[in-house]
C-alpha cells in the first residue's frame, strides 16, 4: 500500500472472503490488544474469539500476505493468567483451535515474548502448536506472548546502561541500529502495514523501529468480523480501499 492509502495497481485477487484485493504488503501487524494487563484490559476491549482470530489470520494469507505479527496475547503472564483466568483459558482455546487450523494451511509458527511466564499447561500447548508448524510454507506467523513493546524498550535501556557502567560499551556507540538489534523484537522486520483495534497501544510506541515506514489503519471490529474488517482494509473494489477503517497518521 502507498502512502496516501491507495493499493498498489497490480493484478487483483480474491480474498477467502469473496473481497478483491490487490498484492499484499510483505509484513503485516495485527494489533488487537493493549499494553496492560489482562484483568484491566478485559474490561475495555471485547476479546476476539479462537474462531475469529484463525479467520484473520487465514484472510490475511489468502490476500498474499508473508509475514504476519499477530498480538492477541500480549499481556498474558503468570501474573495475568491468575488474575484473569478467562485470558488464560481463551489461549488455551486458541491454541486447541489454531494448531490443525494452521498446520492445514501450512502457516508456519513462531512466539516471542516471555514464554517461560505463561503456566505450564499454556508453554506446552503453544510448545505443541510450534512444533506441528514448524515445516510450514506458507505465511510466517509470529505470535507475541508475554510480551510488551514499551517494556522491551525499557529492558533494553537497562542493559545498555548496565554495559556501558560496566565500561563494556561507550556511550557514543549506542544508536539505532545497536538499539533495535539488542531487543528482544530485533527479529521483526519492518512493517508495511499495521492494523490494530483503536484501544491498543499505539503502534509506534510498541514498535518504534518496526512501524517507520508501515500504514497504520484504526479498525473497531465486532468480535466476529475481524476478517471482513481486514478484507476492507485491503479492498480494491470501492474508491477508498480503507472503507469501515480509519487511517492514522
């Protein structure tokens, strides 16, 4: 997508949803949650279901997306799992759901984030789910599990700072691209295209490396229409492609 919203002109597809579309962006984040935890969270944004979120997921590679980071599950911890055991039990539903949904569609499957947080019967389920996906070959999804953009900024200046008292790195050295490469992010490639839900962090703050050149797109789903809201972000066939979405700068 260019900047000015437009989808690229080239050779138009059809979506699993029956929507147009054009060639994909290679990287796409998909925002739905925000950066606190679970017990307050719920309370402000309605949970997309296992159901809905495989739907997303499936769209996005039919429209030709490679790559895509998905947090849904962001905020989830040892800590979250107790004080909101309906977050806990919607990734165990997500992950019974996901694993031969995903294995079928040959999406391969990864996790970042505090995966040693999560109760042992989360890690040995999302364990089962990366195993049964690691031969994929089709789109790479990266699922972010425990996992918070500010504070992996935070941890990282801390480490920095912790080298450089330990006269392991001068200050002049720290820029960007040692920044970027000591999070625990540093895997992500950079977006083309963000999507999240209005309640979420906002993106550049969760990814300030990653989002720098991306199109963010607001979108205020109901819990069954995530996919149809994705395929409206990428329509080609109304005048403006981001019909039902609202562009942010």
């Amino acid at each position: 997508m260019s900047q000015t919203g437009e989808a690229h002109a080239h050779e138009t597809e059809v979506s699993v949803s029956g929507a147009p579309c054009s060639a994909a962006p290679e990287h796409v984040a998909l925002i739905l949650v925000p950066e606190e935890p679970a017990s307050r969270a719920s309370s402000i944004e309605p949970r997309h279901g296992p159901r809905a979120l495989c739907d997303a997921v499936l769209e996005l590679q039919a429209l030709g997306v490679k790559r895509l980071t998905l947090s849904a599950f962001g905020e989830l911890s040892s800590w979250a799992c107790r004080a909101a055991p309906t977050e806990a039990r919607r990734f165990a539903d997500f992950l019974a759901y996901a694993t031969p949904c995903l294995v079928t569609a040959g999406i391969r499957v990864s996790a970042l984030g505090d995966v040693d947080e999560l109760p042992i019967s989360l890690r040995e389920g999302l364990e089962r789910l990366l195993c049964a996906t690691r031969n994929g070959r089709g789109m790479s999804l990266t699922l972010l599990v425990s996992y918070a953009g500010r504070s992996d900024i935070v941890e990282t200046a801390r480490h920095l700072a912790a080298l450089v008292h330990a006269g392991l790195l001068i200050p002049d050295d720290i820029d960007e691209e040692l920044f970027r490469a000591r999070m625990r992010a540093a895997e992500l490639s950079n977006f083309d295209v963000c999507i999240r839900s209005h309640e979420a962090t906002p993106t550049h703050e969760a990814f300030p490396f990653q989002v720098i050149s991306a199109e963010t797109f607001d979108i205020s789903p109901d819990a069954n229409q995530l996919a149809a809201e994705i395929s409206r972000v990428f329509a080609v066939s109304h005048p403006d492609p981001l019909r039902g979405a609202t562009r942010t700068s």
